[in-house]
C-alpha cells in the first residue's frame, strides 16, 4: 500500500510538476517546451513494456518456435508506432489542456493522476496474485485506467458544463470571428509551438461556436464537455505509465 | 504470488538491466527534484517581477491573487477611454494647426507671385493646360498629407499612452490602501491585458482617417481653390483685355511714329515698342488690382484653408471618438463572460423569451415615431439596466444584445430634426390686403427665416421656410417654445407685425404626430395670430389652450433618426 501510495505520489509529482513548468514557462519564451522532454521520453520508454510484453506472450502462445515469422513479428515496429503514437497525441493535449486549465480543473486533473497510479499499483499488487505477468499488469493498466478515467470524467464534464467561463463574444461570434477569439488566447509571441497549438485552440472554439449555435439542443452542450472531458483517459492512462515506469526502477540497489 | 510467464521471466532478471534500472530511478526522482525547483523559482520570478511578452503587455501569473468584480473592471475600462478622450482631443486642433502652418505661411508668397506680370501668364497658361490644380497643391499643400499623417499616428499614440495612464492610475487607487503593488487575479489580469492588446489593433485613426490625411482628399481642397482662382484669373484678364488691346494698338501706332528715325527697322522697333507698352500697362494694372483685391484674395485663401482645416479637425475628432467608442464596445464584449450551463438553462431560456420582448418594443420604436417619447424610451432603457444588473445564471448571454439595443436608443432614439416650417392663414378681415410677407420664427435658441410671400384678400397666406433644414433639433428637455413674427408690408405706410409664441410640452408635440408610415412626419399646430406693435409683446401661449377662434396655422414636417437593426441578434432569437 505504501508502495503504491509513493509511486502515485511520484508520478503525480512527475506530470504535475511538467505541466505546471511549461505553462509557466512558456509565458516567458519557447523553450519551456524542454520540460514536457522528459515527460515524452518517460511516456515512451514507460509505455514500452506495456505494449510489446502482452503482445510477445500472445505470440509466444501462438507461434511456433521454429517459425520464421518469429523475427518478423518480433512486434517492435507495432510498439514503437503505438508509443510514438501514444506519446505526441498525450503531450500535445496535456501541453494545450494545462495552459487553459483553471485552478479547479487542475486540482481535479492531478487528483486524477494520483488515482489513476494508485489504483493501477495497487490493483496490480490485487491482480498479481491471480494472473502470471504480464498479464496481471495488463489487466492492472486497463483496469486503472477505466475505474478513474470514467468516474472522473464525469465530474471534468460536469465542472466545464457548469463552472468553465466561456468569453461573452462567441454569442455573437461568427465562424471566423470564433476562431480567432480560440487563437487569440495564445501569447502574441508566434513560432512553431504557437503554430501547433493554435489547431487546438481553433477546433476548441469551433466546437464552442457550434454549441452555441444550436443551444438549443442541450445534449451538445453535455457533448463538449465530455469532449473536454475526454483527456481524463489520456492522463490516466500517462499516469499508469509512469507509475508503472517508477514500479520497473525503484528496485534496491543491485548487488 | 503468481510467477511470470517463462518467456516473460528471461527477459527481466538480467543484473545488467537492474543497474540500469537503477540509475533510470535515481534520474527519475532527480528530474522531479530540479523541476520543484525550477518551478518554483519561475513562480517567484512570474510573482515578484512583471514579465513582458513580445507585445510589450505586462502579464502577471499569480494564480491566488484576487480577481476584481466585474462591475469594477467594466468601471476603469470604460472610464480609461472616456479619460483618455478628454486627454486627447483638446490637442487636435492644435496639431493640425502645427501641420497647417507651412500652408499659412505659404499663402502670402502666393499672392506675392499671383499679384506679378509672371505669375499671371503661368497661373494663365496653367488655367488654361488645366494643372491650376496640380500647381496650386505644390505650392500651398506640399508635405502637408504627410504632417497630416504624422497628426494621425500622433493623436493615436496620445491616446494610447493617456489610456494606459488612465488605466494604470485607476488599478492603482484601487490598492493604494495596502500599497502591495498590483496583486490582480489572472482572469481580470487576462481582460486588463486583452484590452491594452486592443489598445493597439483598434481602430487606429491613423488607418480609419486615412480618407482625411490622404494626399487624394486635398487634391479636391487644391481643386476648389483653384475653380474659384481660376474664375478670378479669367475675370480679371478679360477685364484687362479691353484696356490692354487699346493701349497695344495706340502704343503700337505711336510707337511706329516715334521709331520713324528707325529707317528700315521702324517696323520691328514699332512691335518692341508695342509690347513694352503692353507689359507696362500689364504690370500697372496688376499693381491696381493688387492694391484693391490682395487683401480680399489673401482673406478669400485663408477662409478657404480655414474651412479646409476644420474639415480635417472635425473628422480627426469623429475618427478618435468612433476609436473610443470601439474600445468601449471590445471592453465590454471581453467582460461578458457565459458557461455552458447557463447556455442551455430553462432561464436563459425564460430570459430569450423576455428580450424577444426587448426586440419587439425595440421594433416598434424604430417603426413608430409617435412612441418615442422621453419618458417611453427612459422607462425602457431601465429595463435595459435592471437586465444588464442581473447577475443570475443568463443573464451575460443577453448583456452584447441589451448593450446594442441601449446604445442604438441613446445615439438615435432621441434624436427629431425639423426638416420644413410652413406659416399659413388669415389675418383678421381688417387687415387683409394684397402685401408682401415676411416671416421670422425663432425655435429655442435658434432663428429660422421664412421665405418671402405675397398674401391676398381671396386665399390664405402661406410662408414656408427653406427645405431640408440643417440641425434643428428639438430639446426634449424642456417644452418647446415657438416664437412667430410676421411682417405685413405696407410700401409708405408703417409695417405691420403679427405673431404669436406658442409652446408645446413634449406629450402634445407626441400626440400631434399622425399616424403615417414612413420616418417623415407632418405635424400641424393652430394658433390665433394678433397684430402686435414689436415682437418683444408676442404672448406665449399654450396652443392647447387658446380658447379664441384660430386663424392660423403652424407646420412642423419633422424625421426622427432611424434606429438602426441590431446587428448582432443572439442565436435564440434569429427565428
């Protein structure tokens, strides 16, 4: 329990403090971008092991030893793919969410990742018991994942439904005008960061016009917020990875 | 505890991969620690030093520090503009003045070089290869686009800096109790910033007056010193032509008789003699006109360059109010702020179906002029205010609509321009008589004069004043007097006077609109005319009240500013 309890705390401390040094950061210049590095590094070496040892036993299972496919299939490219994959689309929304995030939805989301790497460590320590791993961690990382994720995104959408302040002109905001008030919200200071982030706060503001414009239908209204609400997932999921990483490294120091 | 799969335990117990498993650890914990650190020092550094961005805006980060009320925030941005206004345009007329004075300056040499034998046959010869224009701009107006443009940029960073002043002296007061700098809370930090941000896109004179500063518009002043220049120079040639031709033939006849000495040469020393004759009486009839004209001339450019610059001041003016005004409308666009609950709440809801009220009273004091009256548009616009003041759930989405519909009622809703007076009627049956007429009418502080008439024994006189007068407007303020004279003319005999001052209070003026279609009214207001010994002796009356028979007429053909669409009408209520 302590275990779990220490790694949930660093992997909070880990994505909390990244987060919080690029949005802090980058109001002073780019570079600020070098702090989300190790976070992309750690992402991707965490998710590693998550990826490819499922996929290595279920081959081991199916394949015969003998076969040649065994080199082929060795499921590294399917690995490196997914993490790659994993990794850009995780820190690109974390970097976009966490420079908009207000205090309260921060508060949320690093509660979030505290769960998130509790419940993972621990129901791994639960699920160690029953299944051989890599199994017991896959079904720790799934399980980690949905139990926090879905409850917590409820309550994202919910504040962003019910406390998010959304600027006044996008009431009568026309499609173009929306999505500058969305890119206006980024520093003046342009480059490519800004560049990429502005896709994202265009699609924000796009979304936000279209809710507006039909706020009469108030499913979409619940719809954006469970949108919003979505990244729960993808930092549960980051959380997993790097409880799991901490997990792999805090052995005792080799004999 | 369940062991790992055979193929799983190979890969993971290697020493190799502990150590390294080790040190990744210790990497791990390490970057946790240098980044608390990092934090927290640029935490310090965001707190305890402003930092500029590449707009050279301040930004503070301080996430705990107080957000400032709405209402408060709404207060200094709005009065920042409005302070910044009062700064600035004072100044205008003095820069232009500045940008004007090489113009000044430039109009006695001018009239030195219209007023020579030279200047005249190039201001001639221009007139006529018709660039009087092009010339009369190089010499008067050179470089004075650009000082104009310098004006624009100049008045524009007036602004901004007295708007930043204002701003900053505002956020001050509100700390200078506790003297602890400026501990703003990011939200309110966000709008102060959107705002001086703006400051800079909006509306800028220096590209909004760009018609006023352009070298293209005093091309057409250039063109309309030189129509009336050009009038002058060919009135004053054919004047010169009749005496000059005589003086040529008499100094080319006397000049053949005197150069008769000359032998073979008479004929040539006869034509020079004939053209030193001409620029002779050429140079002294100059001299004559400028003797009696230069001053005229002189006093004519100046008016002309005069009327030219109050033009440019006045729209320099307009450009820098409209700036202000942009301002407003961007500060208290950024203020309304709005969730997504209260988006789809049944009160917003509630709240579209009252301000679908809003636009139908709206829509009928745009149609109807007769419902405009003070207390009409008053009582509605406090309903505006208690809207505004709301600070329930919906209330922010309608605010960018109710502050349009405001704005519109209090630029136009007031607003009624006397656009033709028509005097007509009898005069008592002892003083009837085939006369000319004269009429005079003063309304408030304002005299308008009525076009001369003949009246007859058989029909009624009938006066009426110039059409589509310019800026008579009626006070609401206070009930409108009318003071009316008419002037019988009796050729030898003694004048007679006529008149009446009648006065109308707004709900009569209201009611005695009709109800026609259009913006355009008639209204019609009889009265009993009496013969008077002066003007001053013209005993006002309530016309409403006058129980004596009337015999005269008084009509009003009146238009009230058209209220303008809202522009802007919220999805809700587009259907």
């Amino acid at each position: 329990m302590l275990s779990s309890f220490i790694k949930a705390v660093g992997s909070t401390a880990f994505l909390g403090l990244s987060l919080y040094l690029w949005r802090v950061g980058y109001h002073f210049s780019d570079w600020a971008i070098l702090a989300l590095l190790p976070m992309a590094v750690l992402l991707f070496f965490g998710s590693w092991p998550l990826i490819i040892d499922p996929w290595k036993e279920r081959l081991h299972l199916a394949l015969l030893p003998q076969s040649p496919l065994s080199r082929l299939l060795s499921g590294k490219f399917r690995t490196a793919f997914l993490a790659m994959t994993f990794v850009f689309v995780s820190v690109a929304l974390l970097a976009w969410q966490c420079l908009t995030a207000s205090p309260l939805q921060a508060t949320i989301l690093l509660m979030l990742v505290f769960t998130a790497g509790f419940s993972f460590s621990w129901s791994q320590d639960f699920l160690v018991r029953h299944f051989r791993q890599p199994f017991a961690r896959y079904w720790a990382t799934s399980l980690g994942t949905w139990l926090v994720a879905a409850p917590f995104t409820l309550i994202i959408a919910w504040i962003t439904w019910s406390s998010e302040s959304q600027p006044g002109e996008m009431l009568t905001a026309t499609f173009q005008e929306a999505l500058k008030i969305g890119i206006d919200q980024l520093p003046a200071r342009r480059g490519l960061i800004a560049e990429l982030l502005s896709w994202l706060y265009a699609y924000d503001a796009a979304k936000l016009w279209l809710v507006i414009q039909y706020k009469e239908y108030r499913m979409l209204a619940v719809f954006f917020s469970l949108d919003a609400a979505l990244l729960g997932f993808v930092l549960a999921r980051a959380s997993i990875i790097i409880t799991n990483f901490i997990g792999m490294h805090m052995n005792k120091r080799p004999k | 505890m369940s062991e790992p799969t055979e193929n799983f335990k190979k890969k993971n117990i290697t020493p190799m991969a502990s150590t390294v498993r080790y040190t990744v650890g210790h990497l791990f914990w390490g970057t946790i620690i240098v980044f608390a650190i990092a934090s927290l020092a640029l935490t310090v550094l965001a707190v305890m030093q402003p930092v500029k961005d590449d707009t050279g805006s301040e930004e503070l980060t301080n996430n705990s520090d107080p957000e400032l009320p709405t209402t408060f925030l709404e207060k200094i941005l709005l009065g920042a503009s409005k302070e910044a206004l009062d700064v600035v345009l004072p100044d205008i007329e003095k820069l232009v003045e500045e940008a004007y004075k090489p113009v000044d300056d430039a109009i006695a040499p001018y009239a030195d070089f219209h007023y020579s034998v030279p200047g005249q046959y190039i201001e001639l010869t221009q007139a006529a290869r018709g660039i009087m224009a092009d010339r009369i701009h190089d010499r008067l107006f050179d470089g004075l686009s650009e000082r104009l443009n310098d004006v624009a940029s100049n008045v524009d960073e007036k602004f901004e800096t007295a708007f930043e002043a204002a701003l900053d002296a505002q956020i001050a007061e509100l700390f200078e109790a506790d003297q602890e700098g400026l501990p703003i809370g990011p939200l309110s930090d966000m709008v102060i910033t959107d705002t001086r941000e703006r400051l800079m896109l909006t509306a800028p004179i220096a590209t909004t007056a760009v018609a006023v500063t352009a070298g293209a518009s005093l091309k057409i002043a250039s063109k309309t010193i030189a129509s009336k220049l050009g009038l002058k120079v060919a009135a004053k040639v054919a004047a010169k032509q009749a005496t000059k031709g005589g003086g040529a033939l008499v100094g080319a006849g006397s000049g053949a008789a005197l150069c008769s000495w000359a032998g073979p040469g008479a004929a040539v020393c006869a034509v020079v003699g004939a053209a030193a004759v001409w620029f002779t009486v050429d140079a002294a009839a100059i001299q004559l006109d400028e003797q009696m004209t230069r001053d005229e001339f002189e006093k004519d450019l100046n008016e002309l360059v005069d009327d030219d610059k109050d033009f440019r001041t006045q729209k320099l003016k307009e450009a820098l109010k409209k700036r202000a005004v942009a301002m407003d409308e961007g500060a208290k666009k950024a203020l309304a702020e709005f969730t997504l609950k209260q988006l789809s709440d049944p009160e917003t809801v509630a709240l579209c179906q009252q301000s679908n009220a809003l636009l139908t009273g709206y829509g009928v004091f745009q149609d109807d002029l007769r419902t405009r009256t003070s207390s009409a548009i008053e009582e509605y616009r406090r309903t505006l205010e208690e809207l505004r003041n709301r600070k329930d759930s919906a209330a922010t989405i309608l605010a960018p609509l109710v502050m349009e519909i405001d704005k519109n009622l209090e630029m136009h809703g007031y607003g009624i321009e006397i656009k033709q007076i028509q005097l007509s009627g009898n005069f008592p049956s002892d003083y009837l008589g085939y006369r000319d007429l004269d009429g005079r009418l003063t309304l408030g502080d304002q005299t308008v004069t009525l076009e001369r008439n003949t009246s007859t024994v058989e029909v009624e006189f009938s006066l009426q004043s110039p059409t589509n007068l310019k800026n008579l407007k009626i006070n609401r303020k206070e009930p409108i007097t009318i003071h009316m004279a008419l002037i019988q003319d009796r050729r030898i005999f003694r004048d007679r006077m006529f008149g009446r001052s009648i006065l109308i209070k707004e709900d009569e003026f209201f009611d005695a609109i009709p109800n026609t279609a259009g913006p355009q009214k008639t209204l019609n207001f009889p009265f009993n005319l009496a013969l008077y010994e002066s003007r001053d002796d013209f005993q006002v009356i309530d016309w409403r009240e006058t129980s004596a028979r009337r015999n005269a007429n008084l009509r009003l053909d009146i238009s009230g500013s058209s209220l303008p669409d809202i522009e802007k009408i919220p999805s809700c209520f587009e259907d």
